[in-house]
C-alpha cells in the first residue's frame, strides 16, 4: 500500500546491536527443514548486512533502518541502523524501535481470517455478502468469495482515499468502506490484482464474525498469544508506544525533512500497522513453526500450510499468490513473503519455510529508500539462496513477441489512465527486449518461449528477474517474477 506511486519490484532491508529472544520464546519444535543453508552462507551475515547498509546510507537517502533474520528457532541477529530522529540524534535501538511495516500487516489480517475459518464462523467458498452488513455487487452473477480475498483475485478497481489528513479527518474504517466500494471489473478468482479494499474486507469480516472491533481482536488472539507488546494497528499510537516511533522523512534540498505519523485507519487491516523487530521476529517464528511460538498457538499447521500454498498466478509459469503470501520463488527453496509501503517506510518479511529461515527489514528516508530495501533484500536472498543465470536460448520457430505498451491492471479504473505511466516494449535483435517505463530502461534475454531474463550487473548469485508474455491476440498480458500481485495488459500494439 502506499500514498505514493510504487512500482513493486521485490523486496528488503537494517547499525547498533543485535540480540536474541528470551529463551522460554526460542525454545520451539525445529521445523523437518528439506533445504540446508550452507554453513559458510550463514556465517558473516550480521557483517554482510552492515557493508550493505553503509553503502545505503552513503548513497540511498536511508535516514533509519532495522533488520532481524531468525533461523531455526534462533534469533541470528537484528540490528539498527541510522536514525529514529535525525534532528535529535536518537540512533536507531533494534530492540524497542518502531516502524511501520505497512501492507506486511496484512499477514496478521490473514491470520485473524483462518483463526475464524478454523473457528467455523467463516468458510473460504462462502461469498463475503454473507458476513458483512452491505452489499458488494455481483459481477456477471458472480460473487466474490473469502478465498478470492487470500489471493487478491476479488476483480476489483483499486481505490484511492485510503490515508488521512489528520486524526480529525479519520473515519472508522468499516464506515468508510461501505461508501467506498471499488467498482467490480472481472469475475472473481481469474485475475490477480492487488486489492487494499479486500484486505479491509478481510478484517471486517473477523470483526463481523467475532464481535470484536478489529484492532482489539489481533491484540486478543495474535498479538498478546505471541507476546508481540509493541504491534498495534491502532491511530494515532497509544501513549506507551508513540516515544518509541520512528520517524518517516523526505528528503528536500539535501536534507531529512521529518512527516508527521501517517494515518492508514480508513483502511485498517490492510496496513495501518506499527510494530518493532522483536515482534516481527516473533511472528516470523510463529509461522515458520506452523502456527506456534513456545506454548502459544495462533493457527493450526494446515492453516499455516495454506497461507503459504499456491492460489492464483497470472502467467503459467511465474511465481503467483499463494494465501495472503506472495511466492518469492517456487523452489531451490520456496520463498514467500509480503512486501509494505507507506509513503515514508519500505519494509519487507521474506520466509523461507523448508529452512526454516526468515527476516524482516523496514527503512525510511529519502525516495532512494525504497529502492535501499529492495537491495537489501535482494542481496540477503542472493546470499542465503543463490541462483545462477537462465540459459539463453533461440526463439521457438514462429514465435513474435508482442511489443507495444502495457498498462497495469491495478489502478483507479474511476480514473483516465496517465499513458506515461505504461511500460513500452521494444525489440533489441531476435532475442532480446528493452523495457522502458517509470523513468528506468532495462534489457531483457530471452530465456524460453515468450521469457525473457533481465541483464544487469547482479552480484553473484542473483536473484535473477524475469517476465513473461500470456494470453494471446487482443488479450496479451505481461507478468514479473517479482510482481505476482499484479499483471500488465497490452493497450497498444
């Protein structure tokens, strides 16, 4: 989620301690791990992430950062970096600062929906009209269903409106909802399109079914099960809490300019979250341990199992959605993940279940930042889980690739699009493309019928981005390794 354009690409990124949980937390069951992290991939890591967090500061416009990586039940290490207030000099603290994970907390909304499927109030076939107090239109007879919330398949407009002013301005969110209902655009369950709005419904949906106001049932039923003290969704934050806030910056003439605390609380569920290291920490270990941290339980293995099992993909064969989950990469090993923004911190929470490994990072600063996250988090998954280049290969005989303008599918369809924003692809020999848009040029091999690889000067062990063209004559679509969450549709020729 973001007040700012974003164009998602993958995710990441963290200066002045580490330290491990207390050990009545760690002391969990270790996961059957079917992938071993090499030893030497392990080892240096806490000063790998410093070399590339000084590099980010130096050169990203990063004015405060955390990170933490657990790893079989075991903290490895988190770290702060740079600062929670410039002005102040109050240094980024690991262990108690806060910072805004943004759509990262919709992984708790998703969490607090299965708690209710298991419960038997909530069935994932059932359509969401019948657990909520408005309607939501039909499309073509056909409902949206509470799975179609877990993918984000719900055929819906994206919408704006969703931040606040002031606290004055907010409204409750459940309220706000009934007199923003994005417009409906395609059926349900066949096309994946980010959707704020049905994560919202998500939650709305627990708070219908439980008879519990949203922010006080993940305090009750997530937050204090996991010992999670600091994460609230609540706006503005609690007294206890705010001292403890980082602060998100801009940067004008050279310089951090401090913003005042954003206000997500039209949208709740979907990212109104704040939340420190240690917690996320927590709940990482949470899920890589199907559903429970010492002697408490959030959700039962199945439901873990199925937050992070395939739904819904765009292109045949790219990584798509699985429930809530984004799919980073689909084996050597499987990686999942959600990617958050707001308009001041880029964050980011990367699991990989067979290892039994995870880490979180969140940032803030200039614009350069949410480039800094993606970085980092790209270089901890090049280390941890390298991969070598796609093999080249020759266009299959026949095959022409469709070039032209692609314009995503997620945006205000109540609004003319901006054709600047499109992304224009253009032939650079029989093999390769170039692809242009939001300011960046890049050029692309191909690497199998209508795949093609992105050549870039990655560090060793990649990860490597890739795309792909689907569908066919007048329905041609466009999907990235890194962009499950959304596809791109062919508008010109």
């Amino acid at each position: 989620m973001s007040r700012r354009s974003i164009w998602y690409h993958a995710f990441a990124a963290a200066l002045l301690g580490g330290a491990a949980l207390p050990s009545a937390v760690i002391a969990q069951a270790q996961p059957d791990a079917a992938y071993t992290v090499a030893p030497e991939r392990l080892a240096g890591l806490a000063d790998f992430v410093d070399g590339v967090m000084a590099q980010q500061i130096a050169t990203r416009e990063v004015a405060g950062a955390v990170v933490t990586v657990v790893h079989q039940g075991r903290v490895l290490f988190a770290r702060g970096y740079g600062f929670a207030d410039v002005d102040k000099g109050v240094a980024v603290d690991a262990q108690t600062t806060l910072f805004r994970p943004g759509s990262v907390s919709k992984m708790f909304t998703w969490t607090a929906l299965l708690q209710q499927v298991e419960a038997g109030r909530v069935s994932l076939d059932a359509d969401v009209n019948d657990y909520i107090d408005y309607p939501i239109p039909d499309f073509e007879g056909q409902p949206i269903r509470v799975r179609d919330l877990l993918s984000h398949t719900p055929g819906m407009s994206d919408i704006g409106g969703i931040t606040a002013p002031a606290v004055d301005k907010l409204v409750p969110y459940g309220e706000w909802m009934k007199t923003h209902i994005p417009r409906r655009l395609w059926p349900a369950g066949t096309e994946v399109s980010y959707s704020n709005y049905g994560a919202a419904l998500a939650g709305y949906i627990v708070e219908r079914v439980s008879g519990e106001p949203f922010a006080d049932y993940v305090e009750r039923h997530i937050f204090a099960p996991l010992g999670m003290g600091s994460t609230t969704f609540r706006e503005p934050l609690p007294a206890a809490l705010a001292p403890r806030m980082a602060n998100g910056y801009r940067v004008e003439n050279g310089r951090f300019v401090a913003e005042p605390f954003e206000l997500f609380s039209n949208i709740m569920p979907a990212g109104s979250g704040t939340s420190s290291a240690p917690d996320m920490t927590r709940f990482m270990m949470a899920m890589l341990n199907g559903g429970a941290i010492g002697g408490a339980r959030i959700l039962k293995p199945e439901s873990v199992a199925l937050l992070m099992r395939d739904s819904h993909a765009n292109a045949p064969d790219l990584p798509g959605m699985a429930h809530g989950f984004f799919v980073v990469r689909e084996a050597g090993p499987r990686l999942v993940g959600h990617g958050g923004n707001t308009g001041d911190f880029h964050s980011n929470m990367i699991l990989a279940p067979e290892a039994g490994l995870g880490f979180f990072v969140s940032e803030t600063g200039g614009q350069g930042s949410y480039g800094g996250r993606t970085e980092l988090t790209e270089a901890l998954i090049g280390r941890l889980f390298p991969q070598t280049p796609a093999p080249r290969v020759a266009a299959p005989a026949g095959e022409a690739v469709p070039l032209g303008a692609y314009r995503g599918n997620r945006r205000d369809y109540n609004r003319p699009p901006n054709p600047e924003h499109d992304l224009k692809i253009s032939a650079a020999g029989a093999d390769a493309i170039i692809v242009s848009g939001g300011g960046k040029t890049s050029y692309w091999e191909r690497v199998g019928p209508l795949r093609f690889e992105q050549v870039t000067g990655a560090r060793a062990g990649g990860p490597y981005e890739q795309l792909r063209f689907h569908g066919g004559d007048g329905h041609w679509r466009l999907s990235f390794t890194s962009q499950p969450h959304v596809a791109y549709h062919q508008v010109q020729p």
